[in-house]
C-alpha cells in the first residue's frame, strides 16, 4: 500500500504506534505465509512474533526506492522460516522449505482425490522458487512486482513462471485443476482453523 511508507517514516521519527498500524495491516497476512510453511501453530506465532520483532528493530534500513514495505516483510519471514528449519533440521535443504510441513489431504470426493494427486505430482516437478511464486500468487494474491523482490528476479519473470506453470498445469492435470491449488498449495484441515484472518 502506498501509505505504508507514510507510517514507516513516522515509525523511524519514532512514532511506535505508526508501527502498530503497519503490525494490524499485515499481521494475518505473514502468520498465513509462516504457517503454510510449518504447519504447527505455535512454531508460526513464533516466528510472526520475531518477524514483526526483527522488522521493528531493522525498521530504519527499511528502503522505500528499493521495494515496497510488503516485500520487505515478506522477506524477513521467508528468511525466519529458513532459519527455523536450519535450527531443527540440518538435512533439510534450505532452498525448498516449501515442502517442509506438507501433510496429507483428505477431500470427500474420489475423483476430487485422484486430480489433487495428479496436481501434487506436477508441484513436485517444479523448483522450490516456481512453487513458491505460485504460493504468494495463489495464496497471497500478491502482485507479481512484489513477488519478484521476495523471491528474486524480474516483474516479467516472475509472470511468465507463473503463467507456464498454470499452462502446464491445464494441460497435464485437466481444467480444473488450478483450482486444486488451493488445496494443492497449501489448504488443510488444520489450516481451515485459522483461515479466517481475512
């Protein structure tokens, strides 16, 4: 958001209660993006406590020229996310903590079953960084320009990524099948408990 700059120029003037704006506005947003990632409650409050914690005390490095705010919190998240796995699991490779987490999924339907495992299977075939384009877009909904600062690369890159996964996706799993993203990517039945932060 455009005014996120005018709350964080207030928060380095030393306004704390601009920072509390910025907390309310993105709170939900990045304890959804950690806990799609671990999948324990109480590991992704953690890790949203030390994200705003971390994003307070870095607030003055904070470059409005060199990317919007979100993307910027974003990227404090993915990195605390990284360094979580990195604590607990050495043999975790630190580039795909996308799967990290990943659990099974129990929809009613059979057929409902058999094109969520074909949509499983094509996730597995991409790298971590085109997964994780499709979760900010999918999941997020953020723009490609903010995703591209998160993940690294380029506006264009990050669309083109996007819509050939989505094409592919469309050609070897059926029509319907993006929108088994949804559950693809990142929906169960414990994450239906705290979905409702929007």
């Amino acid at each position: 958001m455009e005014d996120d700059v005018l709350y964080v120029n207030r928060c380095k003037a030393g306004d704390t209660e601009a920072f509390g704006v910025l907390y309310d506005r993105y709170i939900d947003k990045i304890y959804r993006f950690v806990f799609y990632k671990t999948f324990v409650k109480e590991v992704a409050e953690d890790i949203t406590s030390d994200v705003f914690h971390k994003a307070l005390q870095k607030i003055n490095s904070y470059e409005a020229d060199r990317g919007v705010f979100s993307a910027w919190i974003y990227r404090i998240a993915r990195n605390n996310v990284i360094d979580y796995y990195r604590s607990q699991k050495g043999d975790v490779p630190l580039e795909d903590v996308f799967d990290v987490g990943f659990d099974e999924r129990t929809p009613e339907s059979l057929d409902a079953i058999a094109a969520l495992d074909k949509v499983n299977v094509y996730l597995e075939t991409l790298s971590s960084k085109q997964r994780e384009i499709i979760t900010l877009r999918v999941w997020e909904e953020l723009p490609y320009l903010e995703i591209a600062e998160i993940v690294g690369g380029t506006e264009d890159s990050v669309k083109m990524a996007f819509s050939r996964s989505i094409r592919e996706l469309r050609e070897k799993c059926g029509p319907i099948s993006p929108l088994l993203l949804f559950v693809a990517v990142g929906f169960s039945e414990q994450a239906l408990l705290f979905h409702d932060f929007t």
